[in-house]
C-alpha cells in the first residue's frame, strides 16, 4: 500500500504549524525535582518565569482536591505545602493542559478526550510504579500524561485518513499502531519520542512514550513502558480518551510478571484507581477556570 502522507517525522515537527510547545519553566521544573539541593524557593522562581503556568499551579493548590484549610497565595508556600514532587506534577498538568485538552480530528478525539486519558494513564502508571517499586514513581506520572502525544501532531496530518487506517487495521488483522506504521512509515510512538527529542525530555521518559504499547519491546528494558501500558490499559477501561482507533491494540499481559503483580493486587489497584480519578474532578475544574 503507498503512503497516502509524503512526510517524514523532521517535517511534521518542522511543518507543523499548529505543534504543541513544552514549557521551558516545565523542563526545568522536571529536572530540579529530582535533586536533592533544590529548595522550594528555587522551584517558585522557575515556575514564576511562566505566568499561564504559575496561575494554573496556584489554582491547582487551592482546588477542593488538597483541601486546605487556607487560601494558598504564592507559589513559595505552594511548594512547601504541597511538596517539590506534588509541584513538579502539577507543574506538568499545567504545562500541558492548554493543548491536551483540544479536540483532536485526526483520531476522532472531542474536547478533553485526549486530557482524560492522558491524565489517567498518568495517573494509573503512577499507582504501579508505587506498587511495583520497579521504576520512579514521578517518572511513570510524567510518562504517562506524554505517552500519546505524538497523536496530537499526528492528527494534524492524519486528517480525513483515520478510517481508512482503522479499515486497513480490522481487514488485516493488524493493531492500530501497525497499520499506522505500514501506511504512514511510522506511528504515534515515533513521532512522540521524535518530538520529546525535540523538547529535549529526558530519555527515560520517552521510554514510556515510545513503547507503551508494545513494552517488551523496550531496549534497554525499563520499567515505566510497563507501568504506562497498563495505566493506558487501566484509562481505557473506563472509557477515557477512546477515540477512532478506539481498542485495536494488544494488551501485553507480561506486564503483570515483569512488575512482580499479582492479579488479586490488580483489582486491588484498579479500585483504588476508580476513587482516585473520581477525586481529581475538581482539580479538572480549577484548571478549566
């Protein structure tokens, strides 16, 4: 089958017009995080050179999801309240919120579709990192909310195809990813690994973004593409973020050996996932203010 798109993955980060930008102010966050010499004055500061991002954090604080019993007023004590880790993932959140959360045409995706499963898969790959202890916790967040987006290039150029993919997909019994690959050169993963190059996101992180649907496939083997396969796994079954190429996936169920889970914690996970995610509603709210 010829490629009905001409266009290699330079061009898309090139050519795309419309591209989804990360934070600077975010990156730097994302790394500061994780030293141990970093102070909360210091993560304030770097959050204060982007304005959108230090309102969107403040708001974050004071959402009913913390429950404080006072008004969180600047982003100094917004660190010390909440903690580095719990502001550099809201740091994230914010940082990527104002383009998750558009609709994406290409993959049949309304308004805030592509945020609810990118939250939620963040949120899931989180939960096993922390049960599984195999990988960083905040890494798997990070991952998780960045594994699809180079759906959100993609869509650009994917334009009135999407059917056409999925046909090709059911008709040979291919998965989506695989008959993005056979028709476009590439798919999805690519180009979010391509783009994360771009942003210049840690390499660790885009393990996550490039593998997370086919995990053990990861070279050099890293935890996170487990915990991100099984938090997209875990969104998906509550219907978050199902759009066009809705479930033409494979599950790989070796996940579950790998990160040293039973299935009996499984179901324990998955019900503490439900309530977690039902929590987050207002922060969802604060962020669309």
């Amino acid at each position: 089958m010829s490629k009905p798109i001409n266009i290699t993955l330079d061009d898309i980060v090139a050519r795309t017009t419309d591209l989804p930008t990360f934070s600077a102010a975010a990156l730097e966050v994302m790394k500061m995080a994780d030293s141990a010499n970093t102070r909360a004055q210091d993560i304030a500061r770097v959050v204060s050179q982007d304005q959108a991002m230090s309102v969107r954090v403040l708001r974050l604080a004071n959402s009913a999801f913390y429950g404080m019993s006072r008004k969180v007023s600047s982003l100094p004590e917004a660190v010390v309240v909440l903690g580095m880790r719990t502001v550099k993932n809201l740091a994230m959140v914010a940082a990527t919120y104002p383009w998750m959360s558009k609709p994406l045409k290409g993959y049949d995706l309304g308004p805030m579709q592509m945020w609810h499963h990118a939250f939620g898969t963040a949120l899931g790959a989180q939960m096993l990192a922390i049960k599984s202890r195999k990988c960083d916790d905040q890494l798997a967040f990070t991952s998780g909310l960045l594994h699809d987006v180079g759906k959100v290039a993609l869509s650009l150029w994917i334009g009135e195809k999407l059917k056409a993919i999925v046909y090709y997909a059911e008709r040979e019994g291919l998965t989506f990813d695989e008959a993005e690959r056979k028709i476009l050169g590439y798919d999805h993963t690519e180009v979010g690994e391509h783009l994360g190059k771009n942003w210049n996101l840690p390499d660790d992180v885009l393990l996550g973004v490039r593998w997370h649907h086919e995990p053990a496939k990861c070279e050099p083997y890293h935890a996170v593409a487990d915990c991100v396969h099984l938090g997209s796994a875990m969104a998906m079954s509550m219907g978050l973020g199902i759009g066009g190429d809705g479930l033409l996936y494979k599950f790989d169920d070796g996940c579950y050996l790998r990160l040293g889970i039973s299935p009996d914690e499984m179901d324990s996970i998955t019900a503490d996932y439900v309530e977690s995610f039902k929590k987050y509603e207002s922060m969802f709210q604060a962020m669309a203010a």
